[in-house]
C-alpha cells in the first residue's frame, strides 16, 4: 500500500493543482458579465464571486459521485486499478486545461473530467479483456454507458438550448427597455428585477438547497413542499424592496440584480464544477482508505463500496473553495480567458482577435439572405417599431464611474439571471451540465440579439465561437486519448512512469507559465483601449502609432543584419512581428475611428488629416514588410550575398532612420505644440545621407561594380527606408497639427 500512498499524495498536489487551472478557465463563466458592463470596481465584483464559490462548494456534496461510478462502474475494477485511472485522469486533466489557459480559450473543465474519466475506465478496461476469456464486447461491463451517455447529451444539449434562450430572453427584454432603458427602467423595472432575482433565487437555494453537505432533510423537506409559496412572496418581496430603491434612492437596482446575479452563478459553478477538481482525488482518498481498513489483501480486493453514496466533509469543501477563491484574485490566465469571451460579445467595434474564416463568411451570408427573406414577408410597420427599440446598438457605453463597458447593465443582468437557472437546475437533477458551454452560448445568444455581430464584426465573432467551440471538441477528444495513453503508460511502467510523468507534468507548468507571461507583453501593445472622449482618442491613436513604429524599427534593422549574415532562420522569426505589426495597424484604424466618432465639431481640413494619417500607417507598415520580404526572398532563393560596402550603405541608412523613429517615439508619448516642426526640420540629415548614397550606387552600376540582382535589390531597400522617412515625417506632422487643435 506505501506506493499507493505515493499516488494518493500525487493525486492531492494535482487536486491543488487542478483547482488552480481549472478556476482560471472558470472563471469567466461567472465574471465576463460583472466586469464586461463595469458594474463595481474588480475587487467588489471578485469578494461577491468569492462569497458565492466558497457557499457553493457545500452545495457540491452529491455531484462528487459523479466522479467514483458517474462514468465507470467501480465494482468491476481491483483497488490498483483504480487508483491507476484516477492517477491518469488527474496528470491529463491539470495538463490540458492549462494548455487552453495559456491559450485565453474558455473549455469545460466537465467535458475534460468526463472523457477523461471515460478514456482511462476504457483502456483499462481493455487491458482486463486483454488478459481474461472476456472479448471487447464484454466493455460494456465496465463503463456506466447509460450515464455517460446522458451527461454527453446533456452537454452537446446546452449548447442549443443555452444560445435559444439566452437569444430570446435578451430580444424580448431590450424591446421592452431599448438602450435608452433609464427612463423605462423606472416604470417597470422592480417588476422585471422581482421576476430575475425570484429566478435566481429559486434555482439556487431551492433547487440546490438539497444538495448542501451542511442542509437539515427537514428544512429541504418544507422546502419543496413551500415551493410555490416561495416564489409568489419571493416576487412580491422583491418587487416591493425594488420599486422602494427606485423611489427613495439613487441606486441602481440593475447592478444589484448583476451583483446577486454573479454571487448565485458563483454559487452555482462551484457545486456544480468542484466535482471537476477535486472528485477524483478525492474519490482516491476514499478508495486508498478502503484498501487500508480491509480485512483481506485489498490488491485483490474490488470497489463494490464505491457504488455507495457518498458525503463530504463539509471543511475539504471549504478548503477548496478557500484555493477557488485566492485564484480568482491572482490569477493571471483568469483575466486571459475573460477577455476572450467579453471580446467576442462587446456591443462596440474595434480591434477584433480572430481572423475571417471560410465557414463564418457561408454563415454570415446565409444569415443576410435568411433576414432579407423575413424582411419581405414582416409588415413595414412593425419594421420600423422594431428599428426603432434597438436604435442606439452601436453607441459607445460608458459606466456611471466613466469607463468603457463593452456591454451595458441590461445585457449582463439577462447573461446571469439565464446562466444561472440553467445551471443550477442541471445541479439539481446531478447532470454535469458544463457551465462554460450554458455562459458561453447564453452570451454570444444575448449579443447576437442585441445587434454586437454587426456586418463589419460579424465573421471575425463568429470565427471566434467557432473556434471556442472547436476546441471544446478537441477537448473531448484529446482528454480521452490523453487519460488512455496515460493510463497505459502508468499501468506498464508503474513506479519509473509515476516519477517520469510527475516531472514531465511539472515541466509542461512551467513552460506554459513563460509562455503565457511573453504572450501578454505581447498582446498589451493590442490591447483594446476604454477611450470616452476625444482628447483620449488621440493619445490612444498616438501610442498606438508609436507601439507600432517601434516595432517597424526593429524589422528594418534586423532585416538588414540578417541580409548580411544569410540568417534565414532571423528573417523567418521577423515573420511573427510583421504579423503583429497588421494587428497593431488594425488597432489603429480604431482609434482613428474613434477620433473621428468622439470629434467635436464638423473641419473639413482636421477630418482630411485623419485620411493622410491612415494613410501613413499604411505605408509605414507596407514598405516595413517590403522590406522583411525582399531580404527574406533573397536568401531564400539562395541568391549571393550582397556585397559588404552595399550592407554597409544600407547599415548607415537604418542607424539614421532608426534615430529618427526614436525621436518620434519620444515625441508620440510626450508631445508638444511646436515639436512636430522641429522634428520635420532635423530630417535634413538623414536626407542629406540619402542623396549621397544614391549617388555613390549609381556611380558603382556604371562602373559595374556587384551583380545585377544585387543591385536592384539594393534600390528597392533604398526606396523602401527612403518611403519610411517620409512617411514618418507626416505622421508625426499630422499628430502635432491635430494635438494642437484639440488640445
């Protein structure tokens, strides 16, 4: 049994572990509303989340059977075996889950633990019939397939259900509110809050109550037999403390129905999804104890009492909750996830993270021609009444405390009153309905009512979802193939596979940690920026330029080194930041955009000089990756190197350009009226240089100096920085005139 006990303490680390990894992907299903719509400061909406996972633990107490005979049926397995699968299931779980963290993909931490679960029972399984008269008919011995079939079902279900509802329910309640809902909001709104919070209220402690490890049989009892009772004064009670805030007070009740609404979705994931992290440990504890109180040799000895139900000590819970709770507040992968899913469903244009695809173009274009047909056969009047309720889709939306939301308080409050019902009464009926899937659709459901996935965001949106939800399916996939292969490893290799895959586990975490830290300096040079006035536009636009003449400094000046060298493999790695360089240019096109939107007053001759602006970030970046692509084609053809005093030429051209990029810099992230004149009249220099060395080139072609290739190669990179300059010199020109306007 001492190896056992090494494996029980493995599966105790990767418990930790797992909650860790697991609540980072997690926590966007019940923070991406709360934060998305900026209803409190971060730190008020994380305390609400962290009181609701830390009660909903103790609500987990049944769900955790899920784990001991949900998928496998335990009594046709040895106490070795077993412990092996759980083993498996854990190192495969901590390890995928934290591969979509570093990612910033939200997955299901109960599809992983289920095909997981099912991947390892299965293989073992395989490895019984291996060894016994049984055929691989006999499978069906083992697996509890009625059940996994059901929890699958149920999962791939939500998805529809999830999206329909969430869809429905926002399309009725932003025709009855509009996005001018402040005045609406004071007629009717205690009405429809009674309705949200009594919901919520219903799912969560009623539905749920039964499930509590610490809930008396007698109050659950009065309970449902109160059911109705409850939910009639719950509106009431309700209905009568809203419309008194509304009344008497400044208060919102909106941000107290998101604020509730996030605590009971808290509440919600934790009991329903700690079965997710801790259920297979912990149904390891109970087995290695089995294995020590038996009375016979427990090697041989088959987990019939697993089949039994199962109560939690209500501290374990506790403990887990204490873990859940201190990751949602440190978190870094956390924040990763969250921005994904509040980018896919922002009410507003700007910088979008996913490219078009093919399938998202055919759906999109369905759509349009689906909508032109309805357009035809829906009366002209009630098109117009409809217009008119969603007028104001694509205003920008700013909180009471002045930053940018991406969706404002009435979309947040429908997202969880929907998430949360949908959950917790998976939770009652102890089906692992996967709380990613259900938030999710419900809020790409909310958003494609509300008008988000406009024409010139909707195939980027839908590329997105279909790339969350593609890795959903590769999540099912990879958990079962990676739980079996595991467990194969583990049951040939024994003690030398524990030691191998413990520090290859340990390994994978740390790599995956480094990369995700190099993947948020990089993607804070894209970052979206909360911009709620014009002045604010501006210096975002200016950074941004900035952010992205930086990066054109580094292309030109390694491109060169590298064309001097014949370094193929640097020029290939400059292929990512001319890569980044496109999504830095897009952020910009926004921020202009946005300097256009938040203008104050019609000027023919400013709005010109947004033109020339974008036009000079275009060229900027063009003749950038003119450059990366003609010193990369060159050595790629395996074309001779140019000559040493051509390198030198350009060299000297790039170490002045690149000196004037730097001064630019310095000037778009502290700029003065007079400093875009002064920096347009020190470029003398560098022109200077430019003329000399043009007519150094040309004296060398007439003497025939270097090979043709070489020389027109030489050209097109003199052209290139020479276009680069010039283009520099009107964008600083163009920000200095604009600063000094709106300034």
């Amino acid at each position: 049994m001492e190896l056992f006990l090494v494996i029980l303490i493995i599966l105790v680390v990767f418990a930790v572990i797992d909650l860790v990894v697991g609540v980072s992907n997690d926590a966007v299903n019940f923070l991406n509303s709360a934060i998305g719509s900026n209803v409190a400061p971060r730190w008020i909406i994380l305390t609400v989340a962290s009181a609701g996972v830390l009660i909903g633990t103790t609500f987990s107490s049944g769900m955790m059977e899920v784990a001991r005979k949900g998928i496998f049926n335990p009594e046709t397995f040895l106490l070795p075996e077993i412990m092996i699968i759980f083993l498996a299931v854990m190192i495969t779980d901590v390890l995928l889950l934290d591969l979509f963290n570093t990612f910033g993909l939200p997955t299901s931490t109960t599809v992983s633990i289920v095909f997981e679960l099912l991947g390892a029972a299965v293989a073992m399984a395989i490895i019984k019939i291996m060894h016994t008269s049984e055929t691989i008919i006999d499978l069906y011995k083992y697996i509890n397939s009625e059940k996994a079939l059901l929890i699958i079902s149920g999962i791939l279900l939500s998805i529809v259900i999830s999206f329909s509802i969430g869809a429905i329910v926002q399309f009725i309640t932003r025709l009855i509110f509009t996005f001018d809902y402040e005045k609406r909001l004071k007629r009717y709104g205690a009405i429809w809050g009674a309705i949200a919070l009594t919901a919520i209220t219903y799912f969560i402690l009623i539905k749920g109550a039964k499930h509590s490890s610490f809930m008396l049989p007698e109050i659950v009892l009065w309970i449902k037999t109160n059911t109705w009772n409850i939910l009639i004064y719950g509106t009431v009670i309700w209905g009568i403390l809203l419309q008194i805030l509304l009344l008497l007070t400044r208060i919102n009740i909106l941000k107290i129905i998101i604020l509730i609404g996030t605590f009971a979705l808290a509440l919600a994931f934790a009991a329903n999804d700690l079965v997710n992290f801790i259920g297979v440990p912990l149904a390891g504890l109970t087995t290695y104890n089995l294995g020590v109180n038996a009375t016979g040799n427990p090697l041989e000895m088959l987990m019939i009492e697993l089949t039994k139900p199962v109560s939690t000590n209500t501290l374990l819970l506790l403990l887990a909750g204490v873990i859940m709770s201190l990751t949602l507040f440190f978190s870094k992968k956390a924040s990763s996830v969250t921005k994904t899913e509040l980018n896919l469903s922002r009410q507003v244009e700007g910088f979008e993270r996913f490219e078009s695809s093919l399938l998202a173009r055919k759906l999109v274009r369905a759509t349009i021609f689906f909508n032109r047909g309805i357009e035809k056969i829906v009366p002209p009047k009630i098109r117009i009444l409809m217009k008119g309720r969603f007028e104001n889709s694509n205003k920008n939306i700013v909180s009471s405390n002045g930053d940018a939301s991406s969706f404002d308080l009435i979309r947040a409050s429908v997202n969880l009153m929907v998430a949360s019902i949908l959950i917790s009464f998976a939770t009652s009926l102890k089906l692992p309905l996967s709380t990613t899937y259900v938030t999710f659709m419900v809020a790409m459901g909310t958003s494609l009512s509300d008008k988000a996935w406009g024409r010139e965001s909707a195939v980027y949106r839908i590329t997105g979802v279909i790339t969350v939800i593609g890795g959903w399916f590769f999540t099912a996939i990879s958990a079962f193939t990676g739980a079996a292969v595991i467990l194969i490893i583990l049951n040939y290799g024994q003690v030398y596979a524990f030691i191998l895959l413990s520090i290859f586990s340990l390994y994978v975490l740390v790599k995956t940690h480094l990369f995700h830290k190099n993947k948020e300096l990089e993607e804070a040079t894209i970052v979206e920026d909360a911009i709620i006035n014009e002045f604010d536009a501006l210096v975002s636009s200016m950074r941004n330029s900035g952010k992205l003449i930086t990066s054109i400094r580094k292309t030109i000046e390694e491109s060169i080194i590298a064309l001097g060298d014949e370094d193929i493999n640097k020029l290939t790695e400059l292929k990512k930041d001319i890569k980044n360089q496109k999504k830095l240019l897009n952020k910009n096109y926004a921020s202009i955009i946005n300097l256009i939107k938040l203008q104050g007053s019609e000027n023919a001759k400013q709005e010109r000089r947004y033109g020339k602006l974008i036009a000079s970030l275009q060229m900027l970046q063009k003749n950038s990756n003119n450059i990366w692509q003609a010193c990369f084609l060159h050595i790629d053809n395996n074309h001779k190197t140019p000559d040493v005093e051509l390198i030198n030429d350009l060299v000297e051209i790039v170490s002045k350009l690149n000196s004037r990029i730097n001064t630019a810099i310095e000037l778009l992230s502290n700029m003065n009226n007079e400093d875009g004149e002064l920096f347009e009249k020190g470029s003398k220099d560098l022109e200077e240089t430019l003329k000399l060395l043009d007519k150094k080139h040309i004296l060398r072609m007439k003497e025939s100096k270097g090979s043709t290739r070489n020389n027109f190669l030489f050209l097109d990179l003199f052209s290139f920085l020479e276009n680069i300059s010039n283009h520099l010199n009107q964008l600083v020109a163009l920000y200095s005139k604009n600063f000094k306007h709106i300034k």
